[in-house]
C-alpha cells in the first residue's frame, strides 16, 4: 500500500477532500462551507456525516459494495468516490477518486494536484485487510505444496480469489446527484450534455452527405453531364454518409439506455417521498395504472423523442433546400404552415387518446379493487347487482376506442400524404413556366418537396408515440415531481445514546395535525419522553392515536407546536435520521413482509448485506419472542423466503417480525401501534418484556 501512502487523506481531512471532490468531480461549481469530519468509529459515521454534508448539495453518497472477486470492476466504475482504506496503524484513510482515465482512475491527492492510479493498486489497498486475514494460511498451503517462489504470486492470488470470492469489500461511497436534483444535472451525471449534440451533429452531417450525393448528381443530370467525376463524388458522399449513420444509430441506443435509466431512478425515488395520504387516497388499482403508464412513457418518449429531434433536423434541411428551389420562401413557408396543420391533428388525436386512456386506467382500477374485495362482495352483495354498470364501461370504452383508432391509422398517412399535395402544388407556376434556370429551380423544389416528405413519412410513428407519452405523463407526472421535494437534510452529529433518566429522547408542546380539507385531529398535544419511560395511548378509534405516531416518527410534519429529538428539531436531525432513531412498528394493515428472506425483512433498518453479527442478533431476537419453533421448522431458518411468493407466516408470527424488525432498528424511542393485538395472552406477555427490556423509551398504542 506504500504507493498509494502519499495519495490517502486523514480522517481529520475528510471536508476538505470532499469539497475538492465535488468540485473537481463536476458535481457542483462551489460546494461552500461543509461540516468538519467525525471521529471514525465505524462506516455508518462516514456515511451520515457524507449524508449531512452534501444533502444541502443536491448530492447523494450511495454506499456501495461488491464482492471480493468484482472489487476491481467496483471501484473502476464509481467515481467520483470516497474509498477507506486502513493505514499501516488500523486508522482509517480516504482515497479521494475523481474520474474513470486512460490507464487507471485520476485520484486528488492531499497536495490538491490529481494523479493516475491504476485499478489494480487500488484494489490492492482496499482488500488489503481481507488478504491479510487469510495470507498466513495460503502461505502454509503453497509451503507444503512447494509451489516455485516463481508461481507463488500467481498460486497466491488463485487461493485468495477462492477463499475471498464471495466475501463483501465496503468503504466505498459514490457521489453522485440526487434523483431530484435540477435536470441539468442529472444530465450531466447520465452524461446526455454532451451526447445530445453529438448524436445531432452526427444525423444532420450525414442527412446532408446524402442531400449532397443526389443533388449532385441530380445537376449532372440536368445539365446533360454526368461525367465519372460527378459518379465518383456522389458513391464518396455516400459512402462517407454510412459510418456516420451507424454511429448515430449507436448514439441513439445509448441515449435511449442512459435517459432510460434516469427517469426510472427518479421515479422510484418520487414513489418513495410520496406522502402517506397521497398513497392511502390512490387505490391498489390506479397505482397499477400508474406503474403501466410509466413503462409506457419511458419507452414511448424516448423512442419517440429521439425520433421527433431527429426528424426536426432533417425538416429544417428540408426547409433550407425548398428556399433554395423555384418555389422561394413561399413554398418553404407552406412547409411551416402544414406543420402547424400537423401540430392541430396530433393535439386532437392526444385528446382522443387520452379520453381513452382515462376510461381504460379507470377499468384497470375498477377491476382490481372488486378482485382484492371479491370475497367480501359475495358475502355481502346481491348477486343481481355484482356486474351492474360494466357492460356501460364496455360500451363507452369501445366507442373512445373506434374513435382513437381511425384517427391513429389515418394521421401517419395523412401528414405525409398531405404534404405531397400541399409541396407539388407549389411547384406546378414554376413548371408551368419552363425555361432552363427555372427547369433547375423545379428540380431543386421537387428534392424539397420529396425530402420533407420523407422526413414526415419517418414522423409517423412518433407522431403517436408523443401524444401517448404526454398522456402518460399526467399519471407519472406526480412521481417525477415528487422526487424534487426537499427533507430536512440534517446538520451532522454523533449518533450517540439516548442520553440518561432525565433528559428527554423525545418531546413535544402544543402539537397540532390536520388531514388536507379536515378538521384537527391533534390539538395542543404535548408529551414528554425520558430514557426508561414506557408510556400507554388509549382512546376510541378514529381519536387520533395513529396519526399522532406518524407524526412522531417523522412520517408527518406538524402543522404547528415543536417536536424536539435529543432536544433537537426535525430540521437538525435531518428527516432520514429521525425516522432511523425513532422505531416504529405500524398497525398491522400498514405494515408489510416482503417476498424475500426472513433476514432482510427483519434487517430492514439496518445495513444489508447484513454482517454476521446482526445476522446473530436477529436470530436471538426471534428466539426471545418465541419464535424458535418456526425458526427450527423453516429449512433455510433466516435465510428462508418469506411473504406471498415464499413461507406463510400467520398472523401472530408477522405481529412478532414486526415487533424484531422495529426493536433490531437500534432506536431512541420505539412507537408500537397495536403490535400486541394479534396475541394471544401467553405469547404477548412475552412480547411485551422483550419490548420492556430492549427499548430505551417505548410507546404503546392501544384500545382502551
């Protein structure tokens, strides 16, 4: 590791290595004042103090993590990053990497100059610790062996790629904009910026090669002189128009991917920040709907985006040569006018389509919320009256259909169609007249005409393609919009204890909260939370009990009074770290076990992968509350799938997984809304004094 010592940044040093990071990294011109570094205790300090840091940034650190055996290919694709590497006393050091270089990764170095590194070297000192573990026993192998001193470095990276393969290499956090940074920036972090003009420089340099070589010979042809000099440039032309087309095909592909992924990323990232009523008011079945129509956006406003640019750049040379013809600025202005024709037929087929859009995505929402209630509708319906009003929808669906689609078949034939009329129309004074010059002019028109009616015969499709896309963006809109929202970002701290007996985890004064177009549910709600406290709500239902635990547990914001953590605001503590100190285990309807293995749905609040030791305490945990038996019966114990696609649990055990999956949090405070209900007296008894035992303060909502 001695070549990479001069390069490695002291923990002490962290700010200022992140700001020259970001800076150099092209993820924000001045990164201002950032907050002085913690004392490292372990990776989850790094990564709240990195969390805090470049929140106000618009930045995001993403842990990132990789097998033993793809650990070069990790750290070759992450920068711009912070890597930790162990220094020769065990005290942690950052390498500062800024971009992917010829050769290696460039790499900032404390004396603020950059340097090449090769991956290797890189690797090399991240997996340093890993290696060492185990290089005492490789040695002994290849001694009794007696491999050569001349194979043993080759035998030795063998035996450690097979003993380290599938161990996990951390301590890397990529920088990167977040998902509701400004679009410039998500942009540049896609690397569209500089694609997008050269994919247009590409397609219009070899649309006019192709112009070139006809009009070329074209002339020659009008001239009575098609010699082999004009033969010979109209084949170069065409030929020189081949590669540049290929690469503007490949340019297209990787727009499409890049943009692709970062519209699906974004949209995640909104789905996650929407707010709990905007989630509860929606419906399984639009939600659905909204899933489909964002599959469809993406892919018909890529392909037809790209399609409409480049169609645009073809038009505007199509427009330059119909100027250059016997039908002057006239005939090109025609052009412009029956584009605006274009224009009023593609709005008025967007409407059609999304009148039909709507009527189908309603069916969608219909249809699946009388299919999750199909049970309690026989129970509790007429049979006379289960299918009443669908064979209406049908019949408004099929007719919004019929509509759309004669206008879908007729408009693609009809644009292009169209202009031909429209263009040769403009030729027919100018041929009328003949002459020599004015015979050069017809032809020169005639090309026009003939190319922007190619162009808008290539228009076709994505000329339904957009107006799909735009129709889907009224669903997906809110998605995209959501993921700009701003949280408290935090102002880093240590993550300490919850303090003693007498100071207060958690308070609040005078809290009040009310439902969007309601009356209060909370009013003048105050509370005082110590360490060791173990407070019981009752009241009737529909009191408020819930609502006045989202809101302690961050998922609501007050409409007035304070909410104070460790004496600390909302705003200070930063959103995500307030939901990470203060547990919750939400009313069984609220609360969900994923398809995937016991393990992670208890281990959702920690890190995943999990390290063994968690893996162990989730394992004790569950045997504490009584689960062992399923443990014992399970094949995989926690490592088994579990939810729909994998092991049944009943609904005693899932009231016990999320009662684990709250405690294994490592919370200040633990709000517990109706978790015993589901109990039977013996097995809550138990529950509550694993509660009582492990909580620092505990919450406990219930039914009087």
């Amino acid at each position: 590791m001695s070549g990479i010592d001069p390069l490695l940044w002291p923990a002490a040093e962290l700010d200022q290595a992140l700001a020259l990071l970001v800076r150099h990294g092209g993820l924000h011109p001045d990164p201002g004042a950032i907050p002085p570094p913690p004392s490292i205790s372990d990776d989850d300090e790094v990564e709240r103090w990195l969390a805090a840091a470049v929140g106000p940034l618009e930045l995001e650190a993403e842990p990132v993590d990789a097998s033993y055996a793809d650990a070069a290919a990790m750290l070759a694709g992450c920068a711009p990053a912070l890597v930790r590497v162990a220094g020769d006393g065990g005290e942690p050091r950052f390498l500062a990497m800024v971009r992917q270089g010829r050769g290696g990764v460039r790499v900032l170095a404390p004396d603020r100059r950059t340097h090449t590194v090769a991956v290797e070297r890189i690797r090399a000192a991240v997996c340093a610790p890993l290696e060492r573990a185990v290089a005492g026993d490789a040695a002994r192998v290849l001694d009794r062996a007696g491999v050569p001193s001349r194979r043993r470095r080759r035998a030795t990276a063998a035996l450690l790629a097979e003993r380290l393969g599938p161990r996990r290499v951390a301590g890397v956090w990529m920088l990167r904009p977040r998902p509701g940074a400004p679009l410039r920036a998500l942009a540049g972090d896609a690397g569209l910026r500089g694609l997008v003009p050269r994919l247009a420089a590409a397609h219009a340099l070899q649309y006019a090669l192709w112009v070139g070589a006809w009009a070329l010979l074209a002339a020659g042809a009008l001239s009575g002189r098609v010699d082999g000099g004009r033969l010979a440039g109209w084949a170069l032309a065409l030929l020189t128009a081949v590669p540049l087309r290929a690469l503007s095909l490949w340019w297209q592909g990787v727009l499409g991917v890049r943009a692709g992924m970062a519209l699906k990323r974004r949209l995640l990232d909104g789905s996650l920040r929407l707010r709990a009523d905007e989630v509860r008011h929606q419906g399984a079945g639009r939600f659905l709907g909204t899933v489909i129509e964002s599959e469809a956006m993406e892919s018909l406003a890529l392909s037809g985006g790209i399609a409409a640019a480049l169609g645009a750049v073809e038009l505007v040379l199509a427009f330059a040569v119909l100027a250059g013809g016997a039908g002057g600025w006239a005939q090109a202005l025609s052009l412009a006018a029956w584009l605006c024709v274009v224009a009023a037929l593609v709005v008025r087929y967007q409407r059609l389509r999304g009148r039909w859009t709507a009527a189908r995505l309603e069916m969608t929402h219909g249809l699946v919320e009388r299919m999750v209630g199909y049970r309690t509708r026989l129970a509790q319906q007429d049979p006379a009256r289960l299918h009443r009003g669908e064979e209406g929808e049908l019949d408004r669906y099929l007719a919004l259909s019929a509509a759309m689609d004669r206008a879908a078949v007729r408009l693609p034939g009809l644009v292009a169609r169209g202009w031909l009329l429209v263009g040769l129309a403009g030729v027919v004074p100018a041929f009328v007249r003949g002459g020599g010059a004015a015979g050069a002019g017809v032809g020169v028109a005639l090309g026009g005409v003939l190319l922007a009616w190619q162009s808008l015969a290539r228009l076709g499709p994505a000329l339904l393609q957009l107006p799909d896309a735009a129709n889907a963006w009224v669903r997906v809109g809110p998605l995209f919009r959501a993921a700009a929202r701003r949280e408290p970002p935090g102002a880093w701290q240590a993550r300490g204890g919850a303090g003693d007996a007498g100071a207060a985890v958690l308070e609040a004064a005078g809290v009040e909260f009310a439902h969007q177009g309601r009356a209060p549910v909370l009013r003048d709600v105050s509370l005082r939370l110590r360490r060791g406290d173990r407070a019981l709500l009752e009241g009737p239902s529909g009191a408020g009990k819930s609502t006045l635990a989202a809101v302690l547990t961050g998922l609501r914001e007050p409409d007035a009074g304070s909410l104070l953590l460790g004496g600390l605001d909302r705003w200070t503590v930063g959103a995500a770290e307030w939901r990470g100190r203060v547990a919750s285990a939400p009313q069984f309807h609220e609360n969900h076990v994923l398809t995937a293995t016991l393990a992670f749905n208890l281990l959702m609040g920690r890190r995943w992968p999990a390290p063994p030791a968690d893996l162990a305490e989730a394992e004790a945990l569950c045997r504490e509350l009584g689960l062992g038996p399923l443990l014992d019966r399970m094949p995989s114990g926690m490592m088994q799938m579990v939810g729909e696609g994998g092991w049944q649990l009943s609904h005693g055990e899932r009231s016990r997984v999320f009662l684990a999956r709250a405690l294994l949090q490592g919370g200040d405070a633990l709000v517990l809304d109706e978790s015993f209900a589901a109990l039977d007296p013996e097995t809550l008894t138990v529950a509550w004094r694993v509660a009582e035992a492990r909580a620092p303060a505990l919450v406990v909502i219930a039914h009087p």
